[in-house]
C-alpha cells in the first residue's frame, strides 16, 4: 500500500459525484488526460488499481485525481479535501505539436530501431526474459508508446510513428510469450 500526501492510501476507492461539468468548483474545464482517468473511475477500482489501468505515470494519475476531486468531479471516501493544487508549469512544447523535445526524441530514437532490433530488443530484456518479464516490460513500454497516452493531442507525423511502435512492441510481446512462436523466434535468429 502506498499513501499519496493529500490524497491518502492507493487502497481508496474514488467514485463518480454525478454532477454537469458547468456545475463544477469554479466552473473548470477537464482536459482529454482528465477525461481519461475519470472514465476509469466507477466506484469499484481503487486508486492502485487506476493508476495500472491508465497510460501515466502513478504520480500524473494521483494528481489528476486530486484534481478531480478538489473540483467536485469525484469523491474519494476517507481521503481529506487536497488544498488547491498550483497550477503545474506548461512543458515546453515542439512548436506546433503537443510533444516535449524529449517526447519526440524517444519516439524517434525507438521508431529508427524497429528495424534493426530483435523482439527481445524491441522489449528492453534479455534473451532469458521469462513470461513474467516480457509482460512487465510489455506493459512499461505499452504506458510510453500507446496511442492513447497522447488522446486528443496534435502529434503530426509523430502519431503515426506511435501507432507502428506500438504495433511492433505488440507483435513482439505476443510472438515471446508463447511458447511454440518463441521457439521458431529463437531458432530463426540461430539461439537454439
């Protein structure tokens, strides 16, 4: 279990308050991030459990939940009321995209080695990666590149970059956990 300072423990469960989003604190728009992880909110799945089930890290998630709650959106019983949260600094931006430089250069950087590299390679583990392995790098890498991290966000050509890592971290993780394929894998690169 992990307590999160104005929110409190992972173990909570936030529920929806059901109310019109004019009717919110202050009237506050939610963003696309914050559509995101308030659709996950159903007064069942705890904050632990939110924080697996969307594309961000555990501390963005937390604070959008935060946020949602000072805003009225949700309640989050046992939790106190978080003060007001300062408005977080804007992250400098490619111009004309919704990508910071090193956004951008991580997807280029992975994008140019999808031909080159192997599926254990595509996945960051080694050639003796068990299938517990591959599915915590599968989903490590699943929260970086899925499409849906980046919903509703102007990305250019770098969308389309996305959707191709993506697919091939995918293809990659399937064809590594099962048996029979990973097999035929590792004889087709000469490591049987």
């Amino acid at each position: 279990m992990k307590t999160y300072a104005g929110l409190g423990p992972d173990t909570l469960t936030p529920k929806l308050v059901g109310v019109a989003p004019s009717q919110l604190h202050a009237g506050v728009a939610v963003g696309p991030e914050e559509g995101f992880v308030l659709s996950r909110v159903d007064g069942r799945t705890s904050v632990a459990e939110i924080c697996l089930l969307v594309p961000f890290d555990p501390d963005v998630t937390v604070t959008i939940l935060k946020r949602l709650f000072l805003i009225g959106a949700i309640d989050i019983p046992g939790a106190e009321k978080p003060a007001a949260l300062a408005p977080a600094a804007a992250p400098d931006l490619i111009d004309g995209l919704d990508l910071t430089p090193d956004q951008a250069a991580r997807i280029d950087q992975m994008f140019a080695m999808l031909e080159t590299r192997n599926a254990f390679e595509l996945l960051e583990v080694t050639a003796a990666a068990d299938k517990r392995a591959l599915k915590r790098a599968y989903f490590r890498l699943s929260k970086e590149f899925h499409p849906d991290r980046f919903f509703g966000r102007n990305l250019g050509p770098y969308g389309d970059r996305l959707s191709k890592i993506f697919q091939a971290i995918k293809t990659a993780f399937e064809i590594l956990s099962d048996d029979a394929r990973r097999q035929a894998y590792e004889e087709s690169l000469g490591r049987r």
